[in-house]
C-alpha cells in the first residue's frame, strides 16, 4: 500500500518530530491551556501578545481499487505557538479558531468520505475540494482573529 502525507498549514513552519515535549497537539486532546503555548514569546511593536499556530493535516492510503482513503486531522503546533502574557480572553480566543479550525477539517472529512462512497480515483479532485474548504477557513479565520479579546462574552455566544 502506497502512503502519501499532504499538509495544510496556516503559519508556515518547520516539523521536527524529535523535541523533549510534545511539539504536536492534536484538537480532541481538550481545552488548550497555558502550557500547551511552548515558544518563546516574539518581541513586536504590536499589540499581540500571542500566536496559535495550527495545521490541517491529511495522509491517505490507495485501496486496491486504486480509490484514495483519506485520514484528516487538527492539530496545533505546540513548540512554535507562543503567549507572551496569561490572558484568559486570548486563550479562549485561541481555543474558538482552533474549534472553528476543527469545523474545516470535518468538513473535509465529509467531502472525502462522499468522494470515496462515489469511488473517485482521481487526488486531485479530492486536493481541489481540500483547497476550497481552506480558504474558506483562512476567511473565517481572519473574520474571528482578534474578536473574542475584544468582545469577551462572544466565544459563549
């Protein structure tokens, strides 16, 4: 059987799989806490006092008759996600994009079981639907990013 791996990433960063702490952290472990954010906090000018950085992944398997069987996951990036403060807003904010983020990949996971159920052969139409669902995540992303720290109930909303 023939595995290929694909990544989705919404901060571009490198993989290093031999740290001395989980450097992975995938989304159904539960409720992100302070511990979770391993980076050194980055110096900026800016008002930001944090960074989530997390990652669509997908691996699949061909079957013998050549119908590609996906598996998605959700994961953050704990070694290159950061708070440079401990604010319980900018956690929960972390926690609702990282939620919506888990939206996207079952979302995913549905338009690839469908595929699959259809007997689609075919990655790239599989690729061309992942795409979509990922800039449409990007979108909701950045239309979320900074809300929560602002509007401090609307993560209850």
């Amino acid at each position: 059987m023939k595995k290929i791996v694909g990544v989705l990433l919404l901060s571009i960063f490198p993989f290093y799989a031999f740290t001395n702490y989980v450097s992975v952290i995938e989304w159904n472990k539960g409720k992100l806490t302070y511990d979770d954010f391993k980076a050194p906090p980055k110096s900026s000018k800016d008002v930001v006092k944090g960074e989530f950085v997390g990652h669509i992944k997908w691996s699949f398997n061909m079957t013998n008759d050549r119908i590609p069987k996906y598996k998605i996951y959700n994961n953050m990036s704990a070694k290159d996600s950061w708070l440079s403060v401990k604010h319980e807003g900018l956690l929960k904010e972390y926690q609702f994009l990282w939620d919506v983020q888990e939206l996207y990949a079952r979302k995913m996971r549905k338009v690839s079981q469908k595929l699959t159920q259809q007997k689609e052969q075919d990655i790239e139409v599989y690729r061309k639907n992942f795409k979509k669902l990922f800039h449409q995540l990007q979108k909701e992303r950045n239309k979320y990013n900074g809300v929560i720290i602002d509007q401090p109930d609307f993560y209850e909303i």
